[in-house]
C-alpha cells in the first residue's frame, strides 16, 4: 500500500481529498450539525483526523514525520499568536475607525455565534458555548493543518518539489472551503453569480492561508506555529470577538479577515526571503524534496 500511495502521489490525495470533502459537503448540507446546539460541523474534522492516522499506518510514517513534533510547541505555538495577535489588532482597528466614521456607535462583544456569509448566524452566551468554540477548533486546526500542510504536503512532497507540493496542498485548501458558499447556494441565500464569485474569493484567500502556513512549517519545523495562528483566526476573530453596531454584528468580518491574513501574509514572506538569501549565501538551500518523506526544512 505504501508504494501504492506513492507511486501515484498526486492521484492519491486527489482521492484522499474526495473522501474528506465528501463527508465535509454531507455534514454541512445534509446533516447541519452547526445549526444544532453544538453550532460546529466537527463530523468532518474527527473524520478527517482519523483518516489521516490511518494513511500514516498505511505509509508506515509516524505523526512526527508530517509535522507534529514532540518538541517545540509551545515555542512555536506562541511564534504563530505572534504572528496573529498584531495583525488582527490592526485589522480590528481599522475596521473600528471605518464604522466609527460612517457614524455608528461600536462595541466589541465576546460570544459565540455559527460563521455565515450572509450574516444569519445564531448567537449564543455562556462559558459552555465559550469552550465548545474552543474545543471544536482545536479539532479543526488538527484536522486541517494535519491533513493540508502535514500529509498533503509530505506525500507529494516525496516525487515533487518543495514549492509544488506547496502550491497543491493550497490549491487543495482553498477548494475546501467552497463547501461553505455552497450551503448558502443551496439554501438559497445567494444566487449563483455570487456563488461563483466568492468560491473563488475563498480559493484565493484560503489557498494564501494555505501557503502561509506551510512556510511557517518549513521555517519551523512543526505544525505549531500554522496551527496557533490557524487557530486564533477561527476561533477568535471568527467567533469569538464580534464587532457590533446598532445595525447588526460584524459586518465586516471578511474585510476584518482579509486584512489581517494579507498583514500576517506579507510578514511571513518577508522573514521567508530574507531566510531563503541567507541560505542562498551559504549555499544551502536545496530547491527539491524528493525521495522524502521529511521535506527539508529551509
């Protein structure tokens, strides 16, 4: 089996991937888990979670050799909160400043509330709701970063080079996340023309993130910092810290997300250059990662 997977990379998390959004589309169609009272599609990530334990056992490769460390997380976990607690500090500012000069009375108000393009999500209050936000993403930064940044970049990683195995992982990432405009589709929330527009938004931004992430983990060596970085952009600026004004909550979540992800993207590629220069200097930096399952870490 293991030469199976790898023989034909690309192919194999192709299919990988079909069967994770698969379950992704059923759960957030189907079956709604987020519009219960637990408010998070976690089906998906516990599945996701467990097909990648077992593709590890398949490839006989350990959870450490796709990114999950035994040491460094709480180092490079504080790197990625880092990474975000400034950049959406700006971006919070900025978005206060703008609503504050079209006029509108602003607060900023923690609870828990579904994300949702269209602005319907349900509010919920109480410590419970709290870590149940905090538990589900967890889960989902295991998932995803697991999944995208540790398996998918690991596997084509053994037969391609660095940056195509990062660029598909990306491309793979941001795909995943049409699953969301597709509800809204769905429940007739959009029409298709926007359907389209956003599924490409989200392509875009998710495939930035997706690459983002993935050179936290080449500069670091672990998942740690694209997870704590993943996780405060989901779970905090998502929802947990609303902006509220009289006409409504959040409103300008994306322009809040999208601002912040092009901060913290702009500083990622900056240290990434300067560190790749570096290297090139000393002659040091090798442009492939085949016939590998730990891709060098430069």
């Amino acid at each position: 089996m293991n030469e199976k997977i790898l023989k034909r990379t690309t192919l194999s998390c192709i299919i990988i991937f079909a069967l994770m959004i698969a379950v992704h589309a059923f759960e957030a169609i189907v079956l709604r888990t987020d519009e219960t009272i637990l408010g998070e599609n976690f089906i998906n990530k516990v599945f996701g979670i467990v097909l990648v334990f077992i593709v590890l056992k398949l490839l006989n490769w350990r959870a450490g050799d796709i990114g999950f460390a035994r040491r460094g997380l709480v180092k490079n976990a504080s790197l990625g909160l880092l990474l975000a607690i400034p950049s959406f500090a700006v971006s919070y500012l900025i978005e206060i400043l703008i609503l504050k000069g079209q006029g509108q009375d602003v607060s900023l108000g923690i609870f828990t509330s579904g994300f949702s393009l269209t602005g319907n999500a349900e509010i919920h209050t109480g410590i419970g709701f709290i870590l149940m936000c905090i538990f589900f993403n967890i889960i989902n930064v295991v998932m995803e970063e697991g999944t995208f940044r540790g398996l998918f970049y690991h596997i084509t990683g053994t037969d391609h080079s660095r940056n195509k195995a990062l660029m598909f992982q990306a491309l793979l990432f941001g795909i995943w996340h049409i699953v969301t405009p597709l509800h809204n589709l769905i429940d007739g929330d959009m029409n298709v023309a926007s359907f389209i527009g956003l599924s490409l938004g989200y392509i875009i931004l998710a495939g930035m993130m997706g690459i983002k992430w993935a050179l936290l983990y080449n500069m670091t060596g672990s998942l740690y910092a694209g997870m704590a970085d993943h996780f405060f952009n989901n779970c905090i600026a998502t929802n947990l810290l609303h902006v509220t004004t009289s006409e409504g909550t959040d409103d300008m979540m994306i322009v809040r997300v999208l601002i912040a992800q092009l901060i913290s993207f702009g500083v990622v590629i900056l240290i990434w250059k300067r560190r790749r220069s570096g290297l090139k200097e000393n002659g040091t930096v090798d442009g492939t990662c085949k016939n590998s399952k730990q891709l060098s870490i430069v």
